[in-house]
C-alpha cells in the first residue's frame, strides 16, 4: 500500500462506521478455518494496490472496480461464495454463486458512430422492457451480483433510466457509461436521486479535434465536459474513461488528460486498453491499435506513480492493471459479466457467446452454466484468446456452441489478489 494512502487509511479505521463495517465483516468469515484476521487485512491490501483512497461522501473509494467501503455492496461481493461456511476460502479460490459484477447494455441505441465500437453486434431482437429489466436485476442482486453497471449503446437514449436504476437496492453499486450527450444538469441530478453512484464521462483525448474524430461527431469534447461538470454538479462520484489506441500513448498525452481531469474536477481517470471485438476485430493495423506487455507496463508504471504522488492529479486507474495477472485478473465469466440488449448473458462485452437468455430461462441457472464453464480468473485477457476462434462466424453464438467453444479455456494460475488470500 502506498505511504500516501496512510492518513485516510487512518481515517477510515477511526470511522465509526468502518469499524461497524469490519466488525460484521470478520462476522461474515467466522467459522470458516482459513480465516485469519492477518488474512483479513488482505482483502483491503490487494483491493488497494496501485490505488489512491479517496474519501467521497460517507465512503471510501478504493478502486472503482469494486464496491465502495463500507458498503452492503461490498458484503454481497465478499457473500457471493458457494459454502455460507467457507466464505473467505470461497473468496480466496474465487468459488462463486454468482460474479462480482454485471454490465448491462440497456440499449443498442447510440447517437455516436466511435471507431472503437463493441457493441456491433445485432441480435434482430427488441431490447428488454423496463419491467423486464426491473426483474433481472431483483434476480441478480437475490444471486449476489455487487456491481451493476449501465452501459450501451447510450443509455441516456432510454427515458425510463431512473426507474430501472431506482430497482437497484443497496446490495448492489451503481456506474453508469454514457458519451455525456444529453447529460443535462436536470437529467444527471435525476440520476443521483435515482441512487446512481459513478457516472463514467467518455473522452478518448484531451485535445478536442481528436476526441471529436474518434467518437465521429463535431461537439463529443464539448459535450463530454458539460456533462462532468453537470454529473460534479449533482452530486455524482465522476471519472474520465478514455480508450486510448496504442499508437497515441504518450507520457505527454496522459500527463494532458490528467491535467484535464484535474481542471475539471474529476474524480478519477480510468484508461481502457482497446480489445479486438466490435468495429475493431478486423483492423489492418494491429500494432497501431491493441497494447503489447511493454504497453501494459507502462500505463501501469503511470497509474503507480501518479497514485503515489501526495498531490497533483486526480486518481488514475487503468483496466490493463486491474483485470491483469498483478491484481483480479481476467474474470470474464466468473468476476464480470455482461448481458445484452435483447437479456442474453456472455462472459464480458467483448466475448459474444451466449449461454441463455435471462428472462426465457431465469438468471440463476444460465449464470451457473456459464460460471461452471468459465472456471477461475485467468492472468490475460480472455477475449484475445478467443477472438481466433470467432473469425468468420455470425456473432454472438448460441449456447451450446459457447460452451464448447470454452471447454478448454479454464485456468490454473491465481492472479494475485486471490493467491495472496490463500
């Protein structure tokens, strides 16, 4: 943990409500042999690592991967294992009932065209209604999912957010993607008292030309900025997420996104490494657009230095790190999940295999499919692995061609956060 983190790590434990927080946290793990409270402290050392702590309202943001603390959230995420009597060794051996979190494309509806587009995919069925929303997620949050995340297409699109977002309770964290169009100072407040807690402002680059081509629309920079300032405004924790192609990266170029985000008033900068799906799964320039391991090393060096800087930048994250071998890793399947427009579930939004749909066949049983599948989280991106193997097929693929197409894809190596648990 880095010497800057020391005095809110202090704070926290000096918080009344941490320490109730910890308490019914060593209360959930009693009875289970492994549990140690030296392995405890773990939990918060392996979340933390590479990680600025910051205080946001009456919680604390380690990563904005995870639940915030303290937090029911947090207790559903720490919950989710298979044996309500072994649920650190569950936690530490990533055994789960359901994952950590779910991205839900509440609509293929985009007013953006970007160059780097997931979400490709047409399935020629509606997408769900809000009450059938409304039902997945009571369903999902009874399973134990922590994280629930909106995305899209855009989800502003859908007039009816509020509502779905209101159906989320407090088992479950709240984050919202949207391309910031839309975001009025009405609608992000909307938002806040709907109960969403993370607003995520796409902006690719800090100088406004460059966003404006690659989202393909002349006033993107100017809307994502309006729409920071409104979410800042309304009460709403606020980050940069930036797709960053890897001819662009530059020391110079985060360095001007930082100071973007700190001029603004950002919470934290998340950058996204580009995954070869969607509008990108047939590039003639490989090597000008997906990261190799020095890439992945050096966005990572970033976020540790400017994370340990006492002042200065706002907090930096970046989904390389996170979902690499040195944190969570990969989890598609079994930390993350994602669920498309028309209620099918896949392991993450950039692999298109379905393994049921939700409402004709119920959440419980199409996540235990793919979860007895997907296996433990793996120390590389799933999705490049098999990227090869969707080449020339209509996407996403049905069931039963998902479940062999996975079948030799398990892990044998802990990523970090869960090695050091055991």
């Amino acid at each position: 943990m880095f010497i800057t983190n020391l005095p809110i790590v202090e704070e926290m434990f000096h918080d009344p409500k941490y320490q109730d927080f910890l308490l019914e946290l060593a209360r959930v793990f009693q009875g289970d042999p492994h549990y140690t409270e030296r392995r405890a402290r773990k939990i918060l050392e392996g979340a933390s690592r590479g990680e600025r702590i910051i205080r946001f309202e009456d919680k604390y943001v380690i990563s904005s991967f995870v639940p915030p603390v303290p937090s029911e959230a947090f207790l559903t995420f720490v919950k989710g294992g298979l044996d309500e009597k072994n649920l650190f060794t569950d936690l530490a051996h990533v055994r789960r009932k359901a994952p950590l979190s779910a991205h839900l494309c509440i609509t293929d509806r985009c007013n953006y065209n970007c160059e780097h587009c997931g979400a490709t995919y047409c399935t020629n069925r509606p997408e769900l209604t809000e009450q059938e929303w409304k039902t997945v997620i009571a369903d999902m949050q009874d399973l134990g999912i922590a994280n629930i995340v909106f995305s899209g297409g855009e989800p502003l699109m859908r007039d009816d957010m509020e509502r779905i977002i209101e159906a989320v309770d407090e088992r479950s964290s709240t984050l919202l993607f949207t391309n910031g169009q839309g975001l009025t100072k009405d609608r992000a407040a909307s938002l806040k008292e709907a109960g969403l807690f993370i607003l995520a402002v796409s902006l690719d680059s800090p100088y406004p030309e460059e966003h404006n081509s690659f989202r393909r629309n002349p006033k993107a920079f100017d809307h994502a900025i309006e729409a920071i300032h409104n979410a800042k405004d309304a009460g709403l924790y606020t980050l940069i997420s930036s797709v960053i192609f890897r001819k662009d990266l530059s020391r110079k170029r985060l360095d001007d996104l930082f100071k973007l985000g700190l001029v603004h008033g950002v919470h934290e900068v998340r950058i996204h490494q580009p995954i070869p799906r969607g509008a990108l799964s047939d590039t003639e320039n490989p090597d000008d657009i997906f990261f190799k391991p020095e890439d992945i090393q050096f966005v990572t060096d970033v976020q540790f230095e400017v994370n340990q800087a006492a002042e200065g930048y706002p907090k930096v994250s970046s989904f390389p790190y996170t979902e690499g071998p040195h944190k969570f890793g990969c989890g598609a399947g079994v930390l993350h999940s994602y669920i498309s427009s028309s209620g099918d579930l896949w392991p993450c939004d950039f692999i298109p295999l379905s393994f049921g749909n939700l409402v004709e066949e119920g959440v419980e049983p199409v996540y235990r499919r793919m979860m007895e599948i997907a296996g433990t989280p793996r120390t590389g991106c799933w999705a490049k692995v098999l990227s090869k193997k969707f080449n020339g097929q209509p996407l996403p693929r049905p069931p039963a061609e998902s479940i062999e197409m996975c079948s030799d894809c398990e892990s044998t190596t802990f990523p970090q956060f869960f090695a050091d648990l055991q």
